[in-house]
C-alpha cells in the first residue's frame, strides 16, 4: 500500500554512495514524509541539480532516517552529495499502475465483472477482516455465513440472518506459516464419503459393531487384556515362581514324574536333585557343576567305588579340610552340594 502527503521535500544530510540503504534528510523535516508500518510504502525521487534522477521505495522511516530499496522503475542505485540532492515523494508510473482500474480486457487488474465476480488476486486490510456470505435461497435464518480472521485464527461462523446466534463449525490456527490445528464442530464430518468417529462416541460405535466373526478384539476379561492369559498350548519358557501355587503329584516336567514322597532315580550321569545309582567309578568334572546344584547317588554294587574329582574342581568331605577323590562303600549313599561351579561339598553314610 503506498502512501502520500503533500509537500514532503527535503534536501539529503549526509552523503551516500551507491550501496547505502538508508537515507537521512535535513534535520526535522523526515516529518514531512508519510510514516510506515503495515505493508505501507512511499516512493522518494533523489535528484541533483543536473536533473540526474533515481527512485527509491521507503519501507520504513524513523524521524529523519528512511530505509529504502534502491534503483527503482527503471533507474539505477548512484552516489548522492549532501546538500545538493533534493529528497522528493514522487507520484511515479508504478503507483498510477497499481491505483488504475482495469481497462476492458486487461486481466492485469481486478474488477467486478457484469457477473457480479471478481478475477485476481483480492486483499482485505483490516483488523480482524470480515466477509459475509448471505444466501437467499437457503431458509430462514440459515443464509448468514461468515468467514473473518480474529486472533490470527481463520474462523467460519454460522450465524442467523441478522448476525446473532453465531457458532463456530471451524477454526485454523496457524503459527507462522505452519497450521498448528484445525477445530471443526460439526455433527457429522466425512472424508472420501466417510463419516469421522468423534472420541467421544468411538467406544459404542465399536460396540455395535464387535461380536462373533467381527475380526474385532477389543474387550477385556475380568479387567486384563489377552497378553494377561496364556494357553498351556502356547506355554513356553519359564514360569514366575510367584504364579506356581500347587503342582499335582502325578505332574512331569522333562519325563520326569514329580511327587511328594518320591525322588527320581537314574542309572548314571549327574541329575540335579535326583538319585543317580553307580556301580563303577564317576567323575564330577565342572561342566556338571553350577552354583546351588545338589547330586544324590547310590552305590548299587557290592564293592567300593570312586568319585573322582575331575579337572579344575575341589571336592571337600563335609566337617573337614580334606579335599580330592572319595570312595563310596558297597550299598553306601553320597550326597554332593555345589559351593560353586568349582567347589563340591560332599558327605553321606559310607564316604571316606
């Protein structure tokens, strides 16, 4: 938007060369000039005594001072002296351009047609600018429209047709360039002929859609999730010791039978917290030992046997400082406990 007053003429203060961009004129005459802000502009004319000429577009003037943008409307940025060069508003082409209305068939400039409608690009200024659309064929009190910026958000009101009773179906707010959010109040809203679930009615919208081959998994059992149950098909990994409250007497873990009376026996190797019968001499190597292990084992023959104490492993006799090999006497009963996966303590009757 440009801007005009009368008489506004001044000679310049201080030099300039071709690249400055800010203009001083004589002491307390940068008055006479328009004032800024807003998108408002004015052009100033430099020219000296020879008549040599250069346009400038004042985009903002602070008391005496005016910042412009230099070589305007065909003319080009030069240096100026003080004192002879006049600082002049000028009513240039460019202005009488943008202030001419279009001339039949110049589509350079808006107008409103024959047809009531307007072509180009339509600017309203103001604080909080307001367009209202009023339909008469629509009914009573359903023909106001209202479209206005308040606030910096984008607002579509309806309202009734004498402009009371206004509600607010949408509102854009943006920061910037960037839309922060859009707010519709609106019954019904749909998309690609869609209609949108508002939050607030999703749960019984699902509802009335779940049931048997629904493909819909949304409730819950006794308050949990299905994450919370696991089927014994599906059972796998260890169980929290804290969920294991009773095991039947006839359960099996690994082939094993567990009960309460009865402890497993096998015949050879080393079993954890089972009896392993032996009638020859064994080995306890480390690859059978890890902190908190328990070995049960009976001699089955009628002779002695050995139990070795293998490689990198310390086997002590309970009560003791002994340590190294054992023997088991014909029909005895050896009890071995692991300190750690290197240390065996061992007793039991029949153990020497």
């Amino acid at each position: 938007m440009y801007a005009f007053s009368n008489n506004a003429s001044s000679l310049l203060a201080i030099s300039i060369g071709n690249s400055d961009t800010v203009i001083q004129v004589a002491s307390g005459e940068g008055t006479l000039f328009p004032s800024t802000g807003g998108g408002v502009t004015f052009v100033v004319a430099l020219e000296d005594p020879l008549g040599d000429i250069e346009y400038c577009l004042c985009t903002s003037r602070s008391g005496d001072l005016l910042t412009v943008t230099r070589g305007q409307e065909g003319t080009s940025a030069q240096s100026w002296t003080a004192s002879q060069t006049r600082v002049e508003l000028r009513l240039t082409t460019a202005i009488l351009d943008a202030l001419l209305q279009e001339e039949e068939g110049d589509a350079r400039y808006p107008r409103l047609s024959e047809n009531n409608t307007l072509t180009g690009v339509q600017r309203i200024s103001a604080t909080s600018p307001t367009i209202q659309l009023y339909d008469t064929d629509a009914d009573a009190n359903g023909r106001l429209w209202q479209v206005d910026v308040f606030g910096g958000n984008l607002r579509v009101t309806a309202r009734n047709d004498d402009g009371s009773g206004a509600t607010t179906p949408l509102l854009i707010s943006r920061s910037g360039t960037t839309i922060t959010s859009a707010a519709f109040t609106v019954t019904n809203f749909t998309v690609n002929g869609s209609e949108v679930v508002r939050a607030n009615s999703l749960l019984s919208t699902l509802l009335t859609l779940d049931g048997s081959g629904s493909g819909l998994d949304a409730d819950l059992l006794d308050g949990q999730t299905g994450s919370y149950y696991l089927a014994s098909a599906n059972l796998s990994g260890a169980i929290p010791p804290n969920l294991i409250t009773a095991v039947n007497s006839g359960a099996t873990i690994d082939g094993i039978t567990l009960g309460y009376a009865l402890i497993p026996a096998r015949g050879g190797g080393w079993v954890t917290n089972q009896m392993t019968r032996l009638s020859s001499d064994q080995a306890l190597e480390t690859s059978d030992m890890a902190e908190g292990r328990a070995f049960s084992v009976y001699n089955s023959s009628a002779s002695s046997i050995t139990i070795t104490q293998g490689s990198g492993v310390t086997m002590r006799l309970a009560g003791t400082t002994t340590t190294g090999s054992r023997t088991l006497a014909a029909r005895g009963m050896m009890f071995i406990w692991c300190n750690s996966g290197t240390e065996a303590i061992v007793s039991g009757p029949g153990v020497s």
